[in-house]
C-alpha cells in the first residue's frame, strides 16, 4: 500500500496560523460529543483551530457540530466514509498549525492539556513530539481503576516523576518491545512537520493504524515523555481495540515488519551491523503472537479443552505461525525471555540505545500564553 504523506504546509500569514490544530474526525459520535467539546472549550490555551471531518454521520452528528459554525477556529467538513484513519488523515491534511492534537471523539482532555503538552516542545525546538500517560474513563466520566502500561511503568522507573527526553532509537525500540504502545492518542502533541516526515495513518491495518505510525513517527524524531495525566480515554462496552488478541498482536507485528522492511523507514544503519537485527527486533512482537495464540505446552495441559479452538483460530489467521508451533510440538521459542522488561532492556543494550533518558528542564517562561483557566470539566479526578 502506498503510504499517505503530508505535503509541506502552504504560506500562510503569521496570523493565519494557530498554535494548535485540534483534529477531530467525527461519525456518529453523538453520544460522548457534548463531553468533549466542552473539554475543548475548557482549554486554557485559546490560539487553536478545530479542524471536524465528519463522516456523513446519521445521528446528529453532523446537527450538533454545524451549531459551532459561528466560531471563527470552526472549520466543518463533510467527507467520504472511508474507515477510521481515513476520517483522521482528512483531518490532518487541513492542518494549518504550528502544532497538531488529535481529539477523539469520545475521549476529553483536562483544561491544561494543550499548555501542558506544547510547552515542551516551545522549550526544545528540535523535538517534534511530546507524550503522556491517559486516564481510563468509564461511560459516566469515571476514573477506572487500571494497572500501569508496560511502557509507562519502564519510563517511570527511570524518569521518577521527572520530564526526559527519549531518543528515537530508543523510542522505537520501546514501542518494538512492549506489546500495547504507549496508551492512547490523546496523550500526545506533535509537530506539523512530523507529519511531513513519517506521513500520515495507514489506512489498511484496520483500528490499529497507530501502531505503524507510532513507529514511524519515533524514528524521525526524540519525544519528551511528561509525568503529567492531561487527557481520557474512554472505555466502553464492546469496544474494539480493549481486548488485545491474536488478531491484534499478528497487525502490531506486520506494522513493525513494514516499518523495518521499508528502505525510506528511517532505520539506523548501526542497527544493521547488529546479527539478525531484524528478528532481533522483531523478536518481542513475534513472541506476543505465539503468547496470544495460546499454542504453549502449558496450556495444553492446564487448558486442553481450549486447545483445539485454539489451534483453528490460529490455522485461520496465520498459517505460518500454526505451522511453526506444530513443529515444535508447542515449546517455548528458543532463547526466549518471557517478561517484556527484560527483553526490551536487552534491545537496548545490543543496540546501543541510549538509557536512560535524558532529564530536561521545561522553564516556566516557556508556555502558550494560557488565557484565564475556565472551570474544569466533570471528572472524578485530575491527569
């Protein structure tokens, strides 16, 4: 698939151009929307831009979003019903900001988010991505008790409750080597210009079109991780991207295998020098899919009523990898490490990543100008 790219941002005067483009891709999104508009509005920082692409929506939608045409930072689109990261990258290609925020539609952000999130980038120039972790929310805005990401709680361990700056090596190496990435989307602020280098979302890898541009976006640029909690993400019944499975562990390694696979990839050279670099980094995701297809001698003997369902689903999904666990009569892959934290800290040792991160100062002089707080949100609790 050819992969969409971002074309360089037209001239535009210095008063056309925002702080921020909040990009939120809408379709029917009625029912959490009133929520995060307001958590929108609420924002401390004013100089932004909303950028809606809704998706022709029947619910609405597209009813309540046109009462917002008399804001001047309202920009309303209707564009075609082509998937979830179509809808984003309609968003994306409207940008006009220096910085560019995307705001799911059923997720909120604290009032300090924007402030929070570009004063970093304000501060270091040449870094094009900020992160944090995310509240899990419930239906009715409640915070939902959760354990730690893999990620965030190998970060804290290093960065105790202090800003770092996590080079891009190592930052695809992390996001190589823990299964779930780094949360949600609505911890992040970006640089336009990142957009320019690791293009836009693919369209084909279904929900989980984040996972390959994460690791794209990492290799084009170091990110500052903040131990600040500045936004949601909501969990609701039946949500697609809550269970991670097969299916999702088989995308998650097809994204890095595209990402590794692609001579404009950003890939080090000194990787390369590494023996079997590329199962070696492949390493941790291709054991997520022997762990998900639950093909192990232990479960064969603790769970064997569940083994032949097992055995289709994966037949069903991947032949090669039904057929690999089949050969080895189930065994544990060779060498293998099964904690995640010891694999990852392997890679960056074999790879020369740099670890820890780098401790950063934010100054206070290095904000967006906030406006007078507004009253916050209804949460139970603050990011």
């Amino acid at each position: 698939m050819t992969r969409p790219i971002l074309q360089p941002n037209p001239a535009l005067k210095a008063s056309e151009r925002p702080l921020v483009s909040i990009c939120l891709p809408t379709l029917n999104a009625i029912e959490f929307l009133q929520q995060r508009m307001d958590s929108i509005l609420a924002q401390t920082v004013r100089d932004w831009e909303l950028i809606v692409c809704d998706s022709y929506s029947d619910d609405g939608t597209w009813e309540y979003l046109s009462k917002l045409a008399s804001d001047a930072r309202v920009r309303l689109h209707q564009v075609p019903r082509e998937g979830l990261y179509a809808g984003w990258n309609e968003c994306l290609r409207r940008v006009r900001g220096e910085f560019v925020y995307v705001a799911t539609a059923d997720d909120t952000m604290y009032p300090r988010c924007l402030e929070i999130l570009s004063a970093p980038l304000l501060a270091h120039p040449d870094v094009d991505m900020v992160m944090t972790e995310v509240d899990e929310i419930g239906v009715n805005d409640e915070i939902l008790p959760r354990p730690q990401p893999r990620i965030w709680k190998y970060l804290g361990t290093a960065l105790q409750g202090r800003p770092g700056r996590v080079s891009r090596e190592t930052f695809a190496l992390l996001l190589a080597g823990f299964p779930l990435g780094i949360g949600s989307i609505t911890g992040v602020l970006i640089r336009r210009r990142l957009l320019e280098k690791s293009g836009l979302y693919p369209t084909d890898l279904s929900y989980l079109g984040d996972a390959e541009w994460a690791l794209r976006a990492a290799l084009a640029s170091d990110v500052i991780a903040l131990p600040d909690r500045v936004a949601t993400w909501r969990i609701r019944p039946g949500q697609a991207s809550r269970k991670f499975d097969l299916g999702q562990s088989l995308i998650f390694r097809k994204a890095l295998e595209r990402v590794l696979d692609d001579p404009q990839g950003g890939v080090p050279d000194h990787w390369k020098q590494v023996p079997g670099w590329r199962e070696r980094v492949l390493g941790p995701r291709s054991w997520a899919a022997v762990e998900y297809s639950g093909l192990l001698r232990m479960n064969l003997r603790r769970k064997s009523h569940l083994f032949p369902r097992r055995l289709l689903n994966t037949w069903r999904q991947d032949r090669a990898l039904f057929w690999e666990r089949v050969t080895c009569l189930f065994a544990l892959p060779a060498g293998l490490r099964q904690d995640y934290e010891t694999i990852v800290s392997e890679l960056l040792k074999d790879f020369h990543a740099e670890w820890p991160p780098r401790i950063v100062e934010i100054p206070t002089d290095c904000t967006a100008s906030p406006a007078p707080a507004s009253p916050s949100v209804s949460h139970s609790s603050s990011w």
